[in-house]
C-alpha cells in the first residue's frame, strides 16, 4: 500500500520550482569554486563589498524583496571619456566582470541601463535562472532591462513611455507646449508588472525612471541612473521636499529650447558633442549650446506648476537615503560615506545620506543612481538592508577599473521587506 502511494505522489509546481532553484545554486557553486581553483594567480574580476543588515521592526513581513539597479555603460556608450581605464574599456574584459557582478548580487529583481549586446547578457541570465524584458528609446543602440527570477515572479505586463510625447498641459493650441519640452531627448520610461507566482492579486511594480502614475494595489519599486544629484530640484520634487531657492535659481537657469524642439535657433558650436554614443547631442549639463531662452509659448512648467504637478502624486522613497540615514542613527556607520558628507546640506534634508558617489570617472564623479519605491493603502515598505557602496580610495584612478567595477557607474542593491 505504501509503494503504491509512492508511485501516486506527484510534486506541486511549487516544489519542482524549488527544486531546480536549488540545483541551480549548486551548479553556480561548483562553477565558482572550479573558477577559484583555475584562476588563483588572477586579480578578482570586481571589487567585493559588505552587506549591510539593518534592525528590522517588523515580526513577520509578508515578503522580502532583493532589488539591484545598474548603470553597466554598455559597449556603444564607451569612449575616450575613460582615460585612465586603460584595458577595462574592452569589451572582453568588462563584459566578463559585468556579468559575474550582476550575478554576485543574486537580487530577486534587476534594473539595468545603458544595456546592449543582449546576445551575450540573455543566456547567463537565463542559466541563472532569470527572465527579463528590454526596451529601448527611438533611435537608441541602448536601453533599458528588467530581469527577474522566474521561481518567484510572472510578467504580466509592461509599458513603455517616450517622455518626448508626454503631455504636460492641456491649455495650450500648440502641440509643442501642450508637451512642455526644452530638447529631444529620446528617453523612455520602462514598466514591468511583475506577479508573484502561484497568485494573480499579490505582485511589485518595477519601473526603471520616475513616474506619475500611483499603483494602488502593488506596490512599486523605481530604479535607475536619473542623472540628477540629490541636491538637484528634479530629486527634491519626487521625495516631497519643498523647493530651496537655490534650486529654483537652478530650474530658471534650465529653462532655454534646444534646436531639437525648434529648428530655427541657431547653433552656437560646431563641437559634435556625442550624448551616449548613439549619435544625439552631448550631456547639456557640461555646457547648454544650441538654445535659446524660452518663452511662455513655449509651455516649459513654472515652480508652481512643477510642485503642483508632483504634491498630488505618491512621494518616493529612497531605499539608500533611508539605509544609510538608519545606519548612521543607531550609532554604526562604520565605513559610512554620504552625499551630504561632501555637499553641505541639512541632515534632516532628503537626500543627503545618498551615497557619495555613484559614478566616478576622470572627467565627472557624482551622485546619479537611485532605488525609489512606493508604498500603497495596502502595503507598506521597509528597508532591512542594502550594499555598501565602493569607498573613494578604491575608485580614485577612475571608472571602470580591471579588479574594481567594469562600469562608470557603481552597481546599487537593496533589500526591501513588504508588509
């Protein structure tokens, strides 16, 4: 009677999924440990860094979420901006360091940008047992990826947003103000909506930029290379914090129309200055050419339009500025290194215990990588831990570096309890 119910038993999915979960960490383990054996007499492939665990207040969270977000500085946005990367800049060496670091971090889910060449990406992903979903801007020869592990989490649907073709006012009879832009800039929002498996109502919102749509059953993580610092008004406006007049200085100086939006003004360089690699302008942050000063017509947001257009919505949260503000409150920041330990800023302002570098590089070194998360009526977010990031020392000759990062930008990662 027994055997016979032996050869009745069949395992649940559930158990199957467990199952191959597990044997695929033993053969991650076994790789490992082969590749520790044959390359002894070899510098490590990245620079390793410490977890760090945070004192949770919560008995039972109802689930635990690992996120990593990463800029990897894909092959067609490398150039002779890295001078003192030397080897790292071949692809043969950083791409090799790039997967074994995205890996290293074994998040549930992954945000990466700047991503191409998804040809040799996809099939270590898929080994480790990820499935993920790309998205690229129009015109761009890199984009944005969401990977996740398929044991734990469904696709059931994505989106993908142009911010050139968003509209941000609907009193206007031009089209070009009804959306309100200074340039073209060929950047997108991209959305996942990811279930948990075994169920359609409990899942996570991911999302690779800032968005204004609240979900108001899942909660949801956004994540990504911003490229603005936590003292820039564009961060101030999606925490919550009011304006300083510092930063509105700063917007009214930001407010000119490139000659992407209107064909008519006139250059004022002939210096090609190539934005990512793929062929656009140059990063308008180092020098503003090719512009004009806007005009009302033209539609550009005021202060009051701005902080009218984010007080309503859902304020994110910053799963480092928290972390490492939590750190440095119970008394252990050890090896603790802010954004606001370099740039004067008052503690109790959101952002300052962002990390102090995100990417670091011979000609720039800033703060410009984030994991955002939202919480709902539903459900709220903790963060219980998150990976130091790279001290300054070890980032001083500049990224990438072979042993050290084979990105400019630092690789984040944090763990969030869901209750």
């Amino acid at each position: 009677m027994e055997t016979k119910r032996m050869l009745n038993y069949k395992p649940t999915a559930e158990q199957l999924a467990l199952a191959e979960e597990r044997r695929r960490q033993r053969e991650a383990k076994k790789l490992q440990q082969q590749n520790t054996q044959s390359q002894t007499h070899l510098p490590p492939m990245f620079l390793p860094r410490p977890w760090k665990s945070l004192p949770s207040t919560q008995t039972a969270p109802r689930s635990t979420i690992k996120v990593m977000s990463w800029n990897v500085c894909g092959s067609s946005s490398c150039s002779n901006l890295f001078p003192t990367s030397s080897k790292a800049l071949k692809t043969s060496h950083r791409e090799p360091m790039i997967h074994a670091e995205i890996l290293s971090h074994s998040a549930d889910i992954m945000c990466m940008q700047a991503m191409d060449r998804l040809e040799k990406l996809s099939p270590v992903l898929e080994k480790a047992g990820y499935s993920s979903a790309y998205a690229t801007g129009p015109g761009k020869q890199h984009g944005c990826l969401i990977a996740y592990k398929q044991m734990k989490y469904n696709r059931v649907d994505e989106l993908i947003i142009e911010y050139d073709k968003q509209e941000v006012r609907k009193d206007s009879s031009y089209p070009v103000a009804r959306i309100g832009s200074s340039r073209v800039t060929k950047n997108i929002g991209f959305m996942v909506a990811l279930a948990e498996t075994g169920t359609d109502h409990q899942g996570v919102i991911v999302a690779t930029t800032h968005l204004f749509w609240h979900p108001a059953h899942w909660p949801c993580i956004i994540a990504g290379d911003f490229n603005f610092t936590p003292d820039d008004p564009a961060y101030s406006l999606l925490v919550g914090d009011p304006l300083t007049e510092a930063q509105s200085q700063r917007l009214h100086m930001s407010r000119v129309i490139h000659i992407t939006i209107d064909p008519t003004v006139l250059p004022t360089t002939k210096k090609a200055d190539d934005e990512e690699g793929d062929g656009s302008e140059a990063d308008p942050d180092r020098v503003i050419n090719n512009s004009r000063v806007a005009t009302s017509s033209d539609g550009l947001l005021s202060d009051l339009e701005l902080t009218s257009l984010f007080i309503h919505g859902a304020k994110l949260r910053s799963a480092y500025d928290e972390g490492q503000r939590a750190q440095r409150d119970n008394g252990t920041p050890g090896d603790l290194y802010t954004f606001g330990d370099r740039v004067p800023s008052p503690p109790t302002r959101l952002g300052a215990h962002e990390p102090m570098w995100t990417s670091y590089t011979h000609y720039w070194k800033a703060t410009l990588d984030y994991i955002f998360f939202v919480d709902t009526p539903k459900h709220s977010i903790n963060v219980a831990g998150y990976l130091n990031p790279h001290r300054t020392t070890d980032m001083k000759s500049g990224l990438p570096q072979i042993g050290i990062c084979g990105s400019d930008h630092v690789s984040l990662c944090a763990e969030l309890l869901l209750s």
